[in-house]
C-alpha cells in the first residue's frame, strides 16, 4: 500500500481538509514541532489503495536572508549588498522547527500532494515543502510521477473533491517570480535602509522613528500620500457666486432650481445676472423630459474592492480586513479571499451558494424571491486567471463569527446576492425654466424597481420631492432669487480606499501585499491614521518624499516599481528569464544608490528645517568615560545616548526606562553605568553605554548588559552575580538583580524568566561558595529581626536557593512583563504566570540541576 503525504498551508486547513476527505473517518496526532497536526485515514489514490497523512506548514518554511556578517550594519558597506553580499535560505521560524517536522513526516512516503493555497506565493511554499521532504521520500520506480498539486478555491466539500479528482503539477515559473521579488525588496531595500537609518539618525534627535525605512514599494505608497498633503497645502481657495432661484409651484411648496451656468468667479459679471433675472416676475417651463435609468448591479467582490469597502464603509484598516478575510476562508465561510478576478466562471454554482442563505434573517425574503424568480447572471468583469470572486461558501449568524468577522461577512454575502440580483430602475424627470435669459433646471428622480439596492441599501437612490407635473409653456410664480457667495475647498487627506485604488491604478503591490504596504508606512510613524481612516504624512515622511524628488523623482513615483511588478509578471508566465530579470533590475537600482549616497547632502537640507541635531535633543544623563562630560539621552525612539563632545551616540536596549545607576562607573572605561528596567513586573539590569556597543570580551557580543558580562572582578558582572542555569531556556544564567530590593528577584539573562525571592530582605549577596548537590552559588540572606521568616526568628541565612529546605518556600517562579515582544531578552508574556510558593522554580518533579557560574558560563559561550 503506497503511503501519500498531504501538505496545506495552514493547521486548521489541514485538519477540514482531511476531514471532507476522509468523510471524518481519520486519526490525529501532535507532530514533533507541537503547532503542525498530523491526519491520517485509508482510502484510494489513483485507483489504488493508500494511507494518507495530511499535515501542513505555518505560511513559509523558508525566508530569505544576507549570510552571516553581510547582516552587521557596521561592517558592510550598503553598496555591497546589491552584488556582492551572497543571500541563502533559512528557516522562517526556527523554533518550529519546519524542515525537520517535513522531514520526520515525509520519510518512507511514495507520493504527495500538496495542498498549499493557489497563489503565486502558494506556489513557492509548494517547492520549500519539496525541498525539505524529497530527500527523504522514497524513489519513484522509473518515470512514475510522485509531485502532484491540488488546485481549489473554497474548503467545501464539492471544491476540495474535484480538487482531488484532478491533480495538478506546482508551477515553477510562478514560484521564482516569487523568489525574484523577495531577493530584490530584500536587497533594494537594506542597502537603502542602513544607509539613509545611520546617516541621519547619527545626525538628529527628534525623528522618532527606530528605522528610516526604503521599500520598492512602500515609498511610492508614502509618496501617493505626500502628493495629496502638498496639494492641500498649496489650494489656494478661490470666490466664486452662485444665482439661487425658487419657484412656487403651488401656494405653500416650493421647488429650488440649479443654474445652468453653475458658477461664475467675478462679482460683478454674478450681480448683472440677479439684476436681470430679478426683473422677471415668473419662470417658464421651456421642456420636460423623462428618462428611465439603470443603475447597475456590482461587478463580483476582488480582494482590492473588499479592501476598500471595509476601510471606508465598516472603519477596519486593510491588514485588520485581510487576516479576518483569511480566518472566514479557514473556517470554510468564504472562498480564498486573495484574487483579482470579478468574473464568475460559466460552471460556478450560483444557485447552490444562495441556497446556502435562505434562511438568514437579514435576507431570506430576498434570496427566496430570487431563487423563485429566476437569478440574473452577475456582469462580464474581469477574469485574471487566479480565484473566483470572493463568495459566502456557507451560511452563518453574528452569534457564530462575532464582531468584525461578522461585518465583513454580512458585507461579502449582500454584495454576492446584489451581483445576482437585478438593476435598480428609475425614471429622472428634468424640467427647464427660463427666468428671463438665464436657464435653470430641476431634476427628479422616482424609483421603480429597486432591485440590487434592496440588498445593498446604501447604494439606493435618495428620496427626493416629488417635482410637480407641468408641461412646456406653463408659468410659475418666481418665489426668490438670491446670489450666494462661496469658496473652492481643497482635497482631504487620502483615505486608504483611495490609496488602494491609486496603488491598484499604478501596479504597486499585489492583491495580497497591498495592505502589508499601507501598515508599513503606519508603523514606521511616516503617516498617521486620522478619523475617516484618512493617511495624514508626518514631518518625516514628508521630507522622506521632498528628499526623493529631489535627488531622484523615480524612487517614489510609481512607474519603476510598476514597470518591475510587469517583469516579476512575466517571469510568472514563463516569458521572462529570472536570473536576467534580476541582474537588470538591481544594476538600475546600484547606479541608483551610488547617485543618492552622492547627492544625500540635498535630503539633508530639508532634515535640518525639520529636525533638531543630536546635541540640541534630549537631556544629560550619564558622564562619558573618554571627556567625562555628560551624554544626553535621547528618548525618541531609537532612544540612544550622545556625547557632543566626542561626537558619539551609543544605542540602548529599547522598550524600557533607562536611569543612572548609583553613578558607578565601568572598570574597564570609566562610563557611568546606566539602569534598564521594563517595568516593576520586568527585568532590570545596568549597563555601561561603551561596552554595550563595543564588547570588551570576545565572548561577548554587540547588545549584552553587565548581566552578560565576563570581567571577573567587576561587581555587576555576571562572574559576580550570577546564581545558576536558567530552569527554562538552555544558554541563560539566572543573576541577581541587586537594584531590587526590597522585592528581590533573579532574572534569566536570555529568556524571560524571574525569580522572586526573599521579599523584604534587608540585603542578599551571592556568595563565593557552591551547593554541594547542584553547584549552584550559595546566597547570603540578612532580614531585619520584626519581618524575618527564618526559622527561630533568627534574621541572617546562607544557602543554595534550589536544595535549601529553608529557602523553599521564600522563592517563586513568574515569566517577565516585557512591554514589547520584540525584546531581545524572549518573548513577552502579559501576565506573570506564579508557580506557587513552597514549589521549585521549574515547577517539574525533577527540576533540571543547575550547573555551577562557570560551567553555565561554558555552556553559554562556547
């Protein structure tokens, strides 16, 4: 019996998948890696019997990166990594450890298939799947094939049959397109980033951005923004005059006409037209016309139109949409919601898919109508080849989805029946009056069948006075005639809908990578979102954009990109060589780079109107250990000390306070030591500005505080306060944190574990001596004799806080509260997590023994 593995893209994809495949009839295992699950049942594949174990990656396996030093940001020069610097692939996330999780899982399979969405980026997951588990398959016997692709677009049961009944094979043209563009963003987009990063934030304090980021991309999004904040800021509003007459129809009504000539700029030419119209006592009706009118249904939902609704109409912005969008197409609610087409296919079920919301309250009357009447075929869109438009594969109620989920699917399925349903009709009646010479018209418009607009009432023609019937010749009594004087208005702000539409218009971005663009610039703090959801620049990032223009108007307009995304396409449809593509496209933006690096002193101008220098920010904190005048530290971010005098900045660890310490100075360069703490549940540790960018040690590393330090003597070292292994993570050591008291703690200084111990102790040390059993260092304990704990009130204490009996239960285990997750010290947990007094740190029965400092120490660096 053959042995076929499955891979999906996602774990709850492949667990409905083999559910519909297996009719429920399956086993489901953990895999090695705790996030994969494995499903295995018995059934055929390709008229033979087979044992199936379906499983699934997490999005990419693999990620591309600089090797080893092309990643230093003080080694390299940016211009290097156009060419020179060798890039490979490495795991995505290697503590999920993927290709290892492939590899256990494919061993001894004949075949497989795999599952992986359809999509460009679908595809290069197809072959980093192949990648990692073909080594370990079994040959195929001769020229049997062994590789087949399933091509679906929704987890219903129809779709992910006929997708097994008609595999394919993985496209690899689409899969380097792939490949071309995270190469190119990759490259493009560090030699621009560390170049314009270190040169102006060595310059100014003020910019309060950690990274003064380039994208291929992202620019020309920054730039859409930009374009319109300048256009608002040089409107110049101009007077304009508008003649306002009403007529009375009948004795207590009165209908407001609108002057053909719509507006005129000169005051006086606006006064001569009220005195001439102002003569006539009557209007007189000159024609009346009626005109039946169609509104149309829309077009089928495509990803960037969904995206635009959901930014203007229910107020989530594009990233928010898309991740709810995928979790509905998960769950099996919709189809893949990543697709550029508009058009249905001639075999779509239609049918079928309203069927499936004939009993929701919101529209059952609607659907119920169609369906007995007959449904109108949706409009010709586009078709690009990829998805069906996004559909509603199943019915669902707000108890179900909840929140936003169910917003964004209410709107998906009324705009999936308003394409099935009939255009909205109207009758427009438009009546001329003369008063006098001047023409003016009043236009009216009754419904009279408002077909898709009673799903979509929004888009429903406004209820408007009845106009009275008259015909050509009748006369009405003139009630006023008045001149109003008003102003031309600017622009607003863009708002994301129009940003997507100008992103879609120019070719920036795919479907998919649109709103990943639109969060960048967010969180690089180059706009801000204003109510309305409209993009306001910052200064930064309309200097970013004034700088481009002026040293080179192609990097933030949008035709080199667009003409970048054609070639990318073209590499897709196998019209196009990759590797030709590639050298073309980076030798453009080498000569580039070189030209902007020449010509920096142009943005520099516009930074120095808007930013304050580095010796003008921030306020002095710490003695420098070469002049021995004070540093400033510079809080905006990246926060960062300055010593004026010596023209350096040393960067500090981030997302945390930063104090003097004691004004203690290092051993080793005489700097004043400074204190790092995120929080009262946090860690803390001190630091000395010089070494934490210029390690002394060769087993240190850039980034280390003094509880990383190696100096034997110094007393904030780790030699000196260090206690024992972490209970957790491999590598860390657990040091004393001697600024804590009276709540004293050991934290891990690798992974965020802390220790609380002996709260309310007057002092505790660590000793010179080691625990006999676990070689941990013994600790000095001295409580004040009215709070002492210690059996028979006595107040001093020495022993190893893991084996000491009297230690047990004075000693408690949390995780640290880090304020960001991205601290280098793990990964932060929102709430310290007790194990409960009277239990071992490590909360196991048997508690891995810590070595001794040194052997820690050992373990650590070598």
């Amino acid at each position: 019996m053959k042995t076929v593995l499955m891979v999906a893209e996602k774990p709850s994809l492949a667990q409905s998948i083999a559910k519909i495949l297996s009719r429920g009839n399956m086993s489901s295992r953990k895999g090695l890696n705790g996030a994969c699950s494995v499903h295995e049942y018995t059934g055929s594949f390709i008229g033979q019997s087979a044992h199936f174990k379906m499983t699934s990656v997490c999005g990419h396996v693999m990620t591309l990166d600089f090797i080893g030093k092309y990643n230093s940001w003080d080694k390299v020069d940016p211009a290097e990594l156009f060419s020179k610097a060798p890039t490979e692939k490495k795991e995505a996330n290697p503590k999920l450890t993927m290709v290892k999780f492939l590899q256990v899982e494919g061993r001894g399979c004949d075949c497989i298939v795999l599952w992986l969405d359809c999509d460009k980026e679908g595809e290069n997951i197809c072959f980093e799947v192949l990648d990692a588990v073909l080594p370990v398959m079994n040959k195929p016997r001769g020229t049997e094939r062994t590789i087949y692709r399933a091509k679906f677009s929704s987890i219903t049961d129809t779709d992910i049959c006929n997708a097994m009944n008609h595999l394919g094979e993985p496209n690899r043209n689409e899969a380097l397109s792939v490949d071309a563009r995270q190469e190119l963003d990759l490259r493009i987009g560090c030699a621009f980033t560390r170049f314009q990063t270190k040169y102006f934030q060595g310059k100014y304090g003020n910019l309060d951005s950690s990274l003064i980021s380039f994208g291929p991309c992202q620019t020309p999004t920054l730039g859409f923004c930009v374009e319109r904040h300048d256009k608002i800021q040089s409107f110049k509003p101009e007077t304009y005059w508008v003649l306002q007459a009403k007529v009375n129809p009948e004795k207590e009504s009165s209908l407001t006409l609108d002057w053909d000539r719509v507006r005129v700029f000169d005051r006086e030419i606006a006064q001569m037209f009220l005195n001439i119209t102002k003569l006539a006592r009557e209007a007189k009706v000159e024609s009346v016309s009626k005109k039946e009118k169609v509104k149309q249904r829309p077009l089928a939902l495509n990803t960037v139109e969904m995206l635009r609704v959901a930014s203007s109409a229910l107020g989530m912005g594009p990233q928010h949409a898309m991740q709810i969008a995928e979790r509905l197409y998960t769950q099996g609610y919709i189809s893949y919601p990543r697709t550029e087409t508009t058009h249905y296919p001639e075999n779509f079920d239609l049918k079928g898919c309203l069927r499936q919301q004939a009993n929701n309250p919101y529209w059952a009357e609607t659907v119920k109508a169609l369906l007995s009447e007959g449904i109108n075929r949706p409009r010709k869109g586009h078709d690009a080849g990829d998805h069906p438009p996004i559909t509603p594969m199943r019915a669902a109620t707000e108890a179900e989805l909840g929140g936003d989920g169910w917003r964004l699917y209410e709107y998906i399925t009324r705009h999936f029946i308003a394409t099935v349903s009939a255009d909205c009709k109207y009758l427009q009646t438009t009546i001329s009056f003369s008063i006098g010479p001047e023409r003016f018209t009043c236009i009216g418009k009754v419904v009279t069948s408002p077909g898709f607009t009673e799903i979509m009432p929004w888009h429903s023609i406004p209820l408007e006075e009845s106009l009275p019937h008259c015909e050509k010749g009748d006369l009405f009594p003139v009630g006023e005639i008045k001149l109003l004087e008003k102003q031309t208005s600017p622009p607003d702000y863009l708002t994301e809908a129009e940003l997507i539409t100008l992103m879609e218009k120019h070719g920036i971005g795919t479907d998919a990578s649109i709103p990943v663009h639109i969060n960048n610039i967010c969180q690089r703090n180059y706009v801000t979102v204003e109510s309305g959801r409209r993009l306001k620049p910052t200064n930064l990032g309309i200097v970013l954009v004034h700088g481009y223009y002026k040293i080179d108007a192609e990097l933030v307009l949008p035709t080199i990109r667009s003409a970048v995304e054609k070639q990318l396409n073209l590499i897709a449809l196998g019209k196009a060589n990759y590797h030709q593509v590639l050298e073309h496209t980076l030798d453009i933006f080498k000569r580039k780079f070189h030209y902007f690096v020449d010509s920096i002193a142009g943005m520099d101008e516009l930074m120095e109107v808007s930013f304050s220098p580095l010796a003008a920010t921030g306020k002095p904190l710490s003695r420098c250990g070469k002049c021995h005048r004070f540093m400033k530290y510079i809080q905006a971010k990246p926060s960062r000390l300055h010593c004026s005098h010596c023209d350096d900045t040393y960067s500090l660890p981030q997302n945390g306070t930063i104090k003097l310490y004691k004004e203690l100075r290092c051993p080793l360069d005489d700097f004043e030591l400074v204190l790092w703490s995120s929080g009262s549940r946090g860690k803390s540790y001190p630091l000395c500005p010089y070494c934490y960018n210029h390690p002394p040690f060769r087993d240190m590393k850039k980034g280390m505080g003094c509880n990383e330090c190696t100096h034997p003597t110094c007393q904030h070292s780790l030699s000196m306060l260090g206690i024992g292994q972490c209970v957790e993570c491999e590598n860390g050591v657990l040091v004393l944190d001697s600024t804590s008291g009276p709540k004293w703690k050991m934290a891990c200084n690798k992974c965020n574990v802390i220790v609380h111990f002996f709260e309310n102790a007057h002092k505790v040390r660590v000793s010179p001596e080691t625990c006999d059993l676990c070689d941990a260092a013994l600790v000095d304990v001295d409580f004040n004799k009215a709070k002492s704990p210690l059996p028979g009130d006595e107040t001093q204490h020495s022993g190893c806080i893991f084996c000491d009996p009297v230690f047990q239960d004075l000693v408690e285990l949390k995780h640290a509260a880090m304020r960001h997750p991205m601290h280098r010290g793990g990964q932060g947990k929102r709430q310290g997590r007790g194990r409960g007094k009277g239990r071992r740190p490590g909360g196991r029965l048997n508690p891995k023994k810590p070595k001794d400092k040194m052997a820690a120490l050992a373990a650590y660096f070598v």
